[in-house]
C-alpha cells in the first residue's frame, strides 16, 4: 500500500513507528510517500485495513502532541 503524509518532515518518524513490529516493512518511495507492506497470511483487503489502523493511531498520538499531520493512500 502507497501512503503519502502531509508534512514529509514526519516521514522517518511513521516509518519507524511501523517498522517497531517484526510482521511490517515500510520502505520510502518518494519525500513524502511509503510503500507499508504487512507480511503474513492477511489476504488484501485485511492486510489494507491493518496499515490504516496502524497510521490513524499513529496519527492520533501525534495530534495528542498538537502535531497536524494526515495520511492517505
């Protein structure tokens, strides 16, 4: 899954929180992209929900901190 960020300056900091559990691979593909993949046995549908679950939460601990920053894909 694609996913762009808002501002790029948070780019590595979603990256590494993604990349904290074993099961996903985040990789940047442009200065405000991330190709997020979740390795196992989720078929792409789950797989897709899982990843915008991981970044909404991310993105919620960042507003908790009065940091805008909004994700799509």
């Amino acid at each position: 899954m694609l996913v762009r960020i808002s501002d790029p300056t948070y780019l590595l900091a979603l990256r590494a929180h993604l990349a904290e559990r074993a099961d996903c691979v985040a990789t940047a593909v442009g200065a405000d992209r991330l190709d997020v993949t979740i390795l196992g046995s989720y078929n792409v549908e789950a797989m897709d929900l899982e990843t915008q679950l991981r970044i909404r939460a991310w993105e919620e601990v960042q507003r908790a901190r009065g940091i805008d920053v909004r994700c799509t894909w």
